[in-house]
C-alpha cells in the first residue's frame, strides 16, 4: 500500500518477541524488518517482548499463586540474566523496549533488570514502557519514575474482571 500510495494512516510497529530464542537476535532481526519496510508512513518503532501471559488463563507471573490455582504462579519468558541482555541490547542499539507485563512478579523483575542495567552501564536515549500493568506491588509503584520507566496501564481490562478474576487472585487481592 506504501509503494502504492495508498496506505491511509502513519503505521508504528513492533517486532514481536515471544519465544525465548527470539531473543538474542532481536536487535539484528528489528534492524532488518526496518530495511525492509521502512516508508514515509512505516515505521518499526520498538521491540516487544511478551514477558508474561494474562490473568483469565492464570499465566501471568504472579509474586502469590493463583487463589484457584494453590501451585501456579504463572511465568516469564525472559527473566534474569536473558531480560537484561535484551534490555542491554536494545539500550545498545538505540531501540525502544515495549514489555507486556500482567502480572506484579513480572513487573517486579523486571524493574529489577532495568535497574540493574541503569546502574551498569546506563540505559542511554531510549524509552523503556512496562504494558498493561494489570498487578502492581505497592511496594514497585515508586519506581517507575526514578528508572525513567513509561507504565502504560490499560484500565478498560479491569471494567470486565469479574469473578473469574476474583477466582484467580482471591478477594483481597482482587
């Protein structure tokens, strides 16, 4: 449509990371999705990880099991030395970092990878965004602001939690 002329609307992607594998290549990958589409109205603009999976199938990382769910705690795709070296990458290459994180254990972790990288070797000019923030420890809201981190929360999620949410996280956390 861009060579056409005819595409309507300013389009800002990502390049996807959901496997594990994707990783260590995901600054040589993104470079290459930018040549190759790269247009007056396409643009890639980050790389997104997905670092955790959603409530509704109890796959976000949770710091608590799941209330309905005594053993499961959900999980991370990349945690530990794997998310710094992404974020240290990408800081690196100067790319934006997208990570969808659900669940309070991911969005702890991974300030904690950022802070880590910040203090090691800086996180230079690029814009880190934690995503749809659906659990957030009280104890991490403070530091968002003093990493330099964006919390894009989507609150229109919360409007349809429902039972099924109280379910997964028990009542005082719902």
């Amino acid at each position: 449509l861009e060579r056409d002329g005819e595409l309507p609307v300013r389009y800002v992607g990502s390049h996807q990371i959901q496997h594990p594998n994707q990783a260590a290549h995901a600054v040589d990958r993104f470079r290459a999705l930018q040549r190759k589409y790269a247009a007056k109205r396409l643009h890639l603009g980050s790389i997104k990880l997905h670092n955790d999976g959603t409530k509704e199938a109890r796959t976000a990382a949770m710091l608590e099991p799941y209330a309905d769910d005594p053993g499961n705690r959900g999980a991370m795709l990349l945690e530990g030395k794997p998310l710094r070296d992404l974020i240290e990458a990408a800081s690196s290459a100067e790319i934006d970092l997208h990570i969808h994180t659900i669940g309070d254990r991911t969005v702890r972790e991974t300030l904690d990878a950022i802070e880590d990288v910040k203090r090691r070797s800086g996180l230079g000019s690029i814009r880190i965004t934690l995503c749809h923030l659906e659990v957030v420890a009280d104890d991490d809201l403070p530091r968002f602001a003093p990493l330099g981190v964006i919390a894009q929360t989507t609150p229109l999620w919360h409007s349809h939690a429902g039972k099924n949410m109280e379910r997964a996280l028990g009542p005082e956390r719902f």
